[in-house]
C-alpha cells in the first residue's frame, strides 16, 4: 500500500476545488493509495515520472515513488488551466 501525500501547492488547489467535485477528486486520490496507475491514467510525456488522471472537468497531476511506496499529488486544476 503506497503512502499518499501532497505538494504545498497541490493543497490548496485541493481546498479551491467546486463542492460539487470535492467528494469525487478526495476519492479518486484515495484511491491512489491502493493503485497508484489505475485505469484511465496517463503518463505525460516529456516528463520521467508524472501521471494524471482525469475527475470530471478536473485533473490530478502526480508522481510515483515505487521505491519508497509514495504517490505525491504535485497539481490538482480546472482542465482549461491544469497544463499552462
């Protein structure tokens, strides 16, 4: 079981985050948790360990320690401004 945890940033996108959507993107990052590539995820190119996953309108950036079992949350945004 991998140990979820959050950049700065990446905690505050969490609290600006639409109440309609809060349930879903906590959720989905627990989940992360169990199964840090579940399906529907996508690794970025361009970039050696960052995945994202799609929760409505919003997106969850994230990178995959597999030797220390850690999934760090680095981006959660609205999809228009997640990759500016």
């Amino acid at each position: 079981m991998y140990e979820v945890s959050f950049s700065k940033s990446a905690k505050k996108e969490l609290e600006k985050v639409g109440s309609a959507y809060l349930v879903s993107v906590a959720s989905h990052i627990k989940k992360l948790a169990e199964n840090p590539r579940p399906f529907g995820c996508l690794k970025l190119s361009g970039f050696k360990n960052l995945y994202r996953i799609r929760v409505g309108v919003y997106r969850i950036i994230y990178s995959i320690k597999d030797d220390m079992l850690v999934v760090e949350v680095i981006k959660i945004d609205h999809r228009s401004s997640i990759y500016k």
